[in-house]
C-alpha cells in the first residue's frame, strides 16, 4: 500500500507543444514532379523574368537613344518633335523612331531635317544607343543680329552692378560666336564688338566683352589701360571706363593712388561756341551749326559714380527745336487720322509691345483730358508714330531729339521727362564715339532727359535716365526736331 501510495504522488511530465521552429512542412509532388525539382524551375523563371524586366524591357517598351547635338553658332534652341528640349550643346534622351530635328536660333534661318532616332533593345539602361548631330546654320541676318543684340545688352546693362551669383549671361561671346557663323572675319566682328562698347559698365559685363574681343581674360588695371589705348584711340576719359570695370579690390587700391588726381588735367570744361537764334517757323528756334560743349559746365571732381558725365567737344549739323513740348490736343488730331493708335486698338498695341497698359491713360477715345497739356503716358513708339504722321502731312523730317540737342533746349523744359532719339548708354559720357548720336534700333533702351529732379528738389540740365520704348509714363512727353 505504501508502495502504490508513493507511486501516485511522483510528478508526470507533461508532453511538448507544437513549435513552428520544430514544425516540418512537405510539398506535395504536382503531376508526378518532386519539389525539389518544380521549386528549382519556378526559381528558375522568377530569374529568367526579373532579366527580362531590366535588360528587355525598357528597350522594347520605352525605346529611346541619348542624342548629343551641337550646332555652329551654338545657343540654339532643340526640338524633337513638338518637345523641347533645351538649347545646344546638349544630350538628351529622346524617344526611338523616325522624328524632325528643329534648331532655332534668333536671326538665323530655322534648321528642320528628319532623323531616325535608334535603339538599344538589349542593355538600353545601361548601354543606350548613341546619336550624335553636328548642325550648320546657314549664314543669317547681320543687322537683326546686331538690332537683337543691341536691345537685348541695353536692358542688361541697367541691371548692373552685377556680383558672383548673379551675373549676366555672355552676350558678347555669343555675339561673336553668331557672326562668325554668318561669315564674318574675326578682325569684322572686333569692329562690331567695339560699337557697344559704351554699354559695358560692369566687371562681369567686362570680362565677357574681353573675352570675346581677344579670347582673353582682364588683367591689372595698368595692363588693361595699355590695351585699350591701343585699341580705343582718342577716347582722353578711357582711363574712368577701365577704372569702372575693374573687381572691386582694384577699384579699392586705384582710388587710394595717385590716380585720381593725375586725372583731372582732363576734366577742364572746354568753352562753348554755341548759341540759339529764332528760327522762321513759329514756336521753334534754330540750332546752327558749330561746335558746342555736351556735359557739365562746371565738374569740380571726376565722376566716380554713374552716369559719368564728363564734358567734351561735339559738332553738329542744323535743326530746329520746337519750344514747346507736343501737347495733348495736338496728339489727339493725330489720333483721329490713325486709329492704329487710338484706344480702341489698345490691346493690340500692348500684344505688339508698342505701348504698355498705362497708354493714354485717363483718356476717352481721342478726346483728351487737357488739351493744353504736354501730352504723356504715352510711348516712344507712340511718340515716333506722331513724327513720321507730321512728316507726312508737312514735307519734313522731324525725329527725336538727341541727347546734346535737347541739352540745348533744356531751359524751355517744363521739368518732366522727354523721350530722346537715342539709346541710353551710360558710359557713352566718357567714351564718346560719333556712332552714339543715331536713333535707336527697335526694342533698344531709351534715353530721357529732364532739368528737374523732384525727388531731391534739384534743378539742373543733366538728369538723365532710361525707359523700355514701350514705357508709358505720366512723366514722359516729347517735342519735336526738325532737321
């Protein structure tokens, strides 16, 4: 009994639970086939299809081909088709098949031709197919270049001074690049660059008219003095244009050296010959010929700051200025005669950049405000409008003036802003050249004039500014020169 009582009481183990670390799973055979073999297969094809996706696939379904295009000039603007695709030189993925290649590049004939685009059907991804396009333009326009470049560089330069992340883009390099592409000699396209030189105001915008000028790169200051002078004969203020594109750590330096003050033996105003006379027509008065000094009168120290005004002889031929600006009445019986450009055409003038939204503004129909007023808000274009219109009607020649003869007439200035015939340049103060005094190409910056500056309740003939000739302004108007 003891025995039987003993056994009872000794513990029992209880048996194990099922584990999945222990568990056995066993594939059934399918059709007769082992797993071992049918799992080897489905591996198998898994492999063989993920090769598939990456070496045929894109090949097959999205075939393309990486085109390196490059065009003489270069800067040309790439299609394939209806896309863009940037401008040369460049390489891109472009879609397989057959496509049209565009080029445009501004003053050069469009360049269209059919190409058959490859592919790579094996290892595209990796290894696409190449295509390489050298495109020639046929020579194009020399003076829509030049119109384009002008007017592009005159909105440029007003947007000096530039600095290292923000700089301008190589107009100058690309000019170059252009006329060479029409056929141009390099010693030609030194001759074109050097018509614009009174645009350069900046030392980036410096670097890249020496670069294209001489395909190299500024140096010191003395260096760059020498070349110029060599370059740009009898220009007496070259030494200021140098000085101002220079990096500001020589400007630094050459302001602290004797520089400064070795300079102002040129600064002695020269003596004015010219004087005004009545003229036969009413309301004018003649500018004779003879020689007459532009600028200030009286510069006690050199201009270091724009826009440089400096003064110099100049010599011109006879006109006759009108006293008085156009006014508004007198532009509104030209109105009534081109309907062109009367308000009813407004936004067709604003589509073609002839005027902006401020035209005529307060106006009703050809009906102005104040017909006694100077007209304003009205552009050069506008203004230019009105003078071939007189022309037409009188058998003249009336224009714009320029700057010197407006300077002129500045005591007669009822104190707001007259557009002037010629561009805005600012350094053409100091580097003077006869080819300034011209009327400006279409889309160029325009200078305007003014004897008041209300701001800082100045009264003096050389407030001098510059508008896009589309500009509309309550502060602009314009008078008349006859030549």
């Amino acid at each position: 009994m003891r025995a039987m009582a003993k056994k009872n009481h000794e513990p029992t183990t209880p048996p194990e639970s099922p584990s999945w670390k222990t568990a056995k799973v066993t594939l059934p055979k399918i059709g007769g086939i082992e797993p071992t073999l049918y799992v080897t297969l489905l591996y198998g094809f898994a492999f063989l299809f993920l090769l598939f996706l990456v070496f045929f696939v894109p090949g097959l379904f999205s075939p393309f081909a990486r085109v390196s295009i490059t065009s003489t000039p270069p800067g040309a603007a790439v299609f394939f088709g209806e896309r863009a695709y940037g401008y040369t030189p460049t390489e891109v993925s472009v879609p397989s098949g057959e496509t049209i290649v565009v080029l445009k590049r501004p003053g050069f004939p469009e360049f269209s031709e059919k190409v058959l685009i490859p592919n790579q059907p094996i290892l595209s991804w990796l290894f696409p197919a190449h295509l390489q396009l050298k495109i020639q333009f046929q020579p194009g326009d020399v003076e829509k270049i030049l119109t384009r470049f002008e007017s592009d560089l005159s909105e440029i330069s007003l947007a000096a001074p530039f600095e290292e992340n923000r700089q301008p883009p190589p107009l100058f390099t690309d000019l170059k690049n252009d006329l060479l592409a029409c056929g141009l000699s390099m010693e030609q396209v030194r001759e074109q660059l050097k018509k614009f030189v009174t645009y350069v105001n900046d030392f980036y915008l410096y670097k890249d008219f020496r670069l294209a000028y001489s395909e190299e790169l500024p140096k010191d200051f003395e260096s760059e003095l020498a070349f110029w002078e060599n370059q740009l004969t009898n220009k007496p203020f070259l030494p200021i244009w140098v000085y101002h594109n220079q990096p500001l750590t020589e400007k630094y330096n050459l302001a602290q050296a004797p520089f400064w003050s070795e300079l102002k033996s040129f600064m002695n105003p020269l003596g004015s010959t010219r004087t005004l006379i009545p003229a036969r027509m009413s309301g004018f008065f003649e500018l004779p010929l003879g020689i007459w000094t532009q600028g200030p009168r009286d510069l006690k120290d050199l201009p270091r700051e724009e826009p440089f005004l400096v003064p110099y002889r100049f010599s011109s031929s006879r006109v006759i200025i009108k006293r008085n600006l156009i006014t508004q009445g007198e532009f509104a019986v030209f109105l009534k005669s081109n309907p062109f450009w009367s308000l009813t055409n407004k936004d067709a003038l604003i589509q073609q950049r002839l005027v902006d939204d401020r035209y005529l503004e307060f106006w009703e129909g050809t009906n102005p405000p104040n017909p006694s007023e100077p007209v304003v808000n009205i552009s050069a274009y506008a203004a230019e409008a009105y003078l071939s219109y007189y022309n037409l009607l009188n058998n003249v020649r009336a224009r714009l003036p320029f700057d010197h003869e407006w300077e002129a007439a500045h005591s007669l200035n009822p104190g707001i802003y007259e557009w002037m015939a010629n561009p805005f340049r600012s350094m053409e103060f100091v580097l003077y050249d006869v080819d300034s005094v011209r009327q400006a190409p279409k889309g160029v910056v325009r200078s305007v004039r003014s004897n008041v500056n209300r701001e800082k309740g100045i009264n003096t003939i050389y407030i001098r500014g510059a508008l896009p000739p589309d500009f509309c302004s309550p502060n602009v108007g314009f008078r008349m020169v006859i030549e």
